[in-house]
C-alpha cells in the first residue's frame, strides 16, 4: 500500500491481492466528495469473463442511497456488514427486476463483506468483498481482516490526497510566479509602448503565454463607437479570419466580443456547449476540430470603451478564478496603454499639424506682400506725376492684399480668443438673409476668382437670436470652404429653412467631398484633410473650428 502515491494504482494492486488471497469479487467505491454518490473504481474478478459481468451489474443496478445494508450505509455509518450465507431466496428478493434476479444468479456470490476506507476521520469510500461458488463463508475474523485492509487503504488514499494537494498547491504557486513575473514584463512593455500595435504586440505575447491560449487579438474601436477593427500585430495578424478583423458592435448576429464591448462586462464561455448556446450562428462556423472556448473582455477607461480583448483555448477548458482575475488585470493595463498611445497619437498628429500650420501661415503672410511691394514699387518708380487712374491698380491690389492679411490675423486672434475662453457674443434679433448678404460679399472675391455659380435660397421671414457678426463670418468661413474645395466654374447652393424653434442652414457645393473618416474631425483646430491640396488651395485649418465654437 505504500509502494506508489497513486491511490487508484493502490487500489488496483489491493483488489488483486484481494481477489488472489480472500475473495472471488471484489468491488471498491469511492465516495465522491460533492454529492451523494459513489463512483465504482475497480471490479476484479480471476476470470476476466466474470469481472465483466460484475461491471455490467454495477452499470445497470448501481448501489441505492436507501438501502440498509448496502455500499450508501457503511460509508454513511462506518459500520461494516457481514453475510456469512447468502441465501438463494435472499438473492431473489433483493433484485429489482426480472433482469437484475438473472445477473445476481449468474454471478452465483454466496457470502459478502462491506467495509469503510477511513483514516484521520475521513471516510473515502468501502471495500466489498464476495465469495461465489465455493465452500469458504466469512467470519468475524476475516471481517476484522477487512477492516484492517479498509482501514490502511484509506490511509494510503489519504496520504495520496495529501501528496496530490501538495503538488496542485505548488504547481499553483509556480503558475502564480510565473504570471506575476509576465505581469512585470507586460507592465513594463507597456510602459513603453507609444502605438496600438507595440500595446496588441504585449498583450498578446504575455498574456496568451501566461495562460497557454491557442489564440488571442486586441481590437480598437472606432471614433464612431460603432466598429471594432483589429489592431495589426504579427504575433497573430495572419491567424485571425479576414472577416473577423472588423467586428460590427451592433451587427445583425451576436457576437461574443461585441457583447463584452456593448455591455461593458466580460464575456467567459467555459465550454464548446455553452458557446452553441449563446452563439448558435458563431458555432456552426467552426469546424469540429476547431471546438475551443473564449473569455472575451472590454477593455474601459474611466468608464468609457475603447476597445475589446478576446482569448481561445483549445483544447477546450474552463478558467479558474485566478486565471480570470489575471486575464482582467492585463485588460485594464492594456485599456491605459492603449489610451496613452491614443493620447500619444493625438498629440503627435497635433504637433504635425502645428508645424503644418505654421508652413501655410507663413506661406499665407508672405503671398500678400510681394504684390503690395511690387505695388508700391511701381507708385515709386511713377512718383507724384502718375495720373489717378494709373494708381488705382496698386492701390487696389494694395487693398486686397491687406484685406486678405486683415482676415488672416482675425482669424488667429479669434482662435486665441478661443483658447482662452474670451470670445464674446452680441445676441439680438436678426435676419437671417442680411446675415447671408453679408457673408457672400466677404466670400464674393474667391466665388468670383474661381468662377462658382452660387443658388441662394434664404427666405427673407426667417429671424435668428444671434450675433450678426459672427454668424456672417460663419456662413463665409463655409462658402469659403465650399469655393476653394470646388473645381473652377463649380455649383454651390445656400439655403436655409425653418426646423422646430430652430433655422437649418445648408451649404452644398460640387466639389471633391470629404471622406467618412474625416468628418469627426474637421472642426479640430489646424486639422487638414489633405494638407498638399490645402497649401494649394490656401486657407489656415482654422475656419470650421472657429464656425464649430461660434455655433
């Protein structure tokens, strides 16, 4: 009994023993210790035959909780049972059909002890032991004999658990060193991580390690909070479905990630079943040798989504506690790194877009001047004798280009003004088609250069609480807009209607359009679609930023 830590191996070589030295059968049961059930470790027989039929009597006619004298009883009451003489009689009373009466006959057992596996006041489960087809009955002493086989195999059951709990204890406390130390690795990682593909990249190396993951993916969601795209990593960008790389958050079909993302909580399928529960459609996707599970999990910031991490294991298993509350760990590191390289981004993309500025500012500034300069250089070299009308072209480019410098430096003090909080409004009522009259005269030079039709269609009843300086400047920024976007010789429509307490004022132009992407940023300040066409074109990057805070 002390030659192996394994019990069942223990057991094994007890029945055998058992059955060579003591007995024709021999059953042993283990009480489970989460029901009140037993499970039938070993059945021995000398003939192999035998044994067989043993089994197939304890599969259909298992031991019942109630009886009295049965496998439930001694290990509920630690009291052995001993049949020196099973009568035939007996037997026949004790089948529960005609098909039990038949198996008990055919196995012929003539006399029976039942005894507990106990040790330290703990009850494993009992040792039965039957003679068939012999003159040899039990006594009391072979009961004793018993006991003392039930009693030393529970101790070697006990010293088994022992063992088994020790190693488990300390296979448990090397998993946990082991994530702590990939903890400190992804932390550090992650520290340094300054784009979202260096955060996946961490992520999935460490945390997929950790918990030996077949697969795992860090997706991103859009500005739109609609979409989520996954972020590119060749760790695993060649192992995940085209199809799942962008993954609608309200999609016609469940989805286990979206899920996680919309209701902002953990999403844990432990097993391929509950996966077809859940996810019926997801299911028949996969291939019978793809069954696996996922723990798919939000990734938050201060309470705001944005993104989702998802996780498969195969084969499938469930997730311990710990290994969840590991796997939510790395969530949240991975949802402030990535907000970091999103903060990051955006920071870099407004520096870029500074110093863009700056290069069109001053190219803007310096445009003006060389025809002031050639202006005044002509009024020169033609000195006080120049008639009237030969100093009117100067004098007039000499007004449009200060006029232009005029706007240039509005628009940057209303900007700062912006900043600082500092821009004040003069509300009153006004009329909304002498507010656009004025806005197409500032814009009337640019509609004009390039050639634009302009439709207005602004009816004369309608009136606006506002400031009318500011919305004139608002409208213009738009037809501005509108004009240097447009091929020469382009259709740009205003119109302006009633909408509730509200006026809607539209401006519509035939030009090159705006890319969806775009639009969630295009009141950011010093923001360009595309900077080459916008040097072109000219302009700050300032206008809608200044109508968007005016509005």
């Amino acid at each position: 009994l002390s030659a192996t830590l394994d019990f069942r191996a223990t057991l094994q070589a007890v029945a055998r023993l058992a059955v060579a030295k003591m007995a024709d059968y021999c059953f042993i049961d283990l009480a489970l210790p989460v029901s009140a059930e037993t499970e039938l470790l070993v059945v021995a027989h000398a003939e192999p035959e035998k044994a067989d039929l043993a089994r197939e009597l304890r599969r259909r006619y298992p031991p019942q909780p109630g009886e009295s004298r049965g496998v439930f009883h001694v290990i509920r009451t630690g009291e052995s049972v001993l049949t020196s003489l099973i009568p035939e009689e007996e037997l026949g009373a004790a089948a529960r059909d005609p098909g039990h009466r038949d198996l008990l006959r055919r196995l012929g057992m003539r006399s029976s002890m039942i005894v507990q596996m106990e040790a330290r006041g703990k009850t494993f489960g009992a040792i039965t032991l039957a003679t068939a087809g012999t003159l040899r009955h039990y006594t009391q002493a072979d009961l004793e004999l018993a006991e003392l086989l039930g009693r030393r195999a529970g101790v070697a059951i006990d010293n088994a658990l022992l063992y088994e709990g020790e190693a488990l204890a300390r296979a448990d406390a090397e998993r946990s060193a082991d994530r702590v130390a990939r903890l400190q690795v992804l932390t550090a990682a992650l520290s340094d991580a300054v784009t979202p593909v260096q955060v996946a990249t961490a992520v999935i190396e460490q945390g997929c390690a950790a918990l030996a993951g077949y697969l795992a993916g860090l997706w991103e969601l859009d500005e739109a909070q609609s979409t989520l795209e996954l972020v590119p990593s060749a760790v695993v960008q060649d192992r995940i479905a085209e199809a799942d790389r962008r993954l609608p958050v309200h999609g016609p079909a469940p989805m286990p990630l979206s899920d996680a993302v919309r209701g902002r909580e953990p999403v844990w399928l432990d097993s391929p079943e509950q996966l077809a529960a859940r996810y019926p459609e997801l299911a028949a996707q996969l291939r019978p040798d793809s069954r696996c599970t996922l723990a798919c999990l939000p990734l938050l910031v201060e309470g705001r989504c944005i993104g989702g991490l998802a996780l498969s294991f195969r084969p499938p298993r469930a997730l311990s506690r710990d290994e969840r509350t590991f796997l939510l760990t790395i969530a949240r590191h991975a949802a402030r790194a990535l907000h970091r390289a999103r903060l990051y981004d955006q920071a870099q993309a407004a520096s870029r877009a500074k110093d863009e500025f700056l290069a069109v500012l001053g190219h803007e500034l310096r445009n003006p001047l060389a025809p002031i300069r050639t202006a005044l250089e002509l009024m020169k070299l033609r000195g006080g004798e120049a008639l009237a009308h030969e100093r009117a072209l100067p004098v007039t480019v000499i007004e449009r280009q200060v006029k232009h410098l005029v706007r240039l430096v509005d628009d940057l003090l209303d900007v700062s003004r912006i900043t600082r909080g500092k821009v004040e409004l003069r509300r009153e009522p006004a009329v909304l088609a002498e507010i656009v009259a004025k806005a197409i005269e500032m814009s009337s030079p640019l509609l004009e250069e390039r050639k634009h039709a302009l439709t207005v269609a602004v009816p004369p009843e309608l009136r606006v609480d506002g400031d009318s300086a500011r919305l004139s400047q608002v409208v213009a920024n738009l037809l501005n807009n509108a004009a240097k976007y447009t091929e020469k010789g382009g259709r740009i429509t205003l119109s302006g209607e009633r909408v509730g307490d509200g006026v809607l004022l539209r401006v519509r132009d035939s030009g090159i359009g705006i890319a969806p992407e775009h639009l969630p940023r295009l009141t950011e300040r010093f923001y360009r679609v595309d900077g080459s066409r916008s040097r072109a074109t000219g302009g700050t990057g300032l206008g809608l930023a200044i109508v968007k805070h005016v509005v």
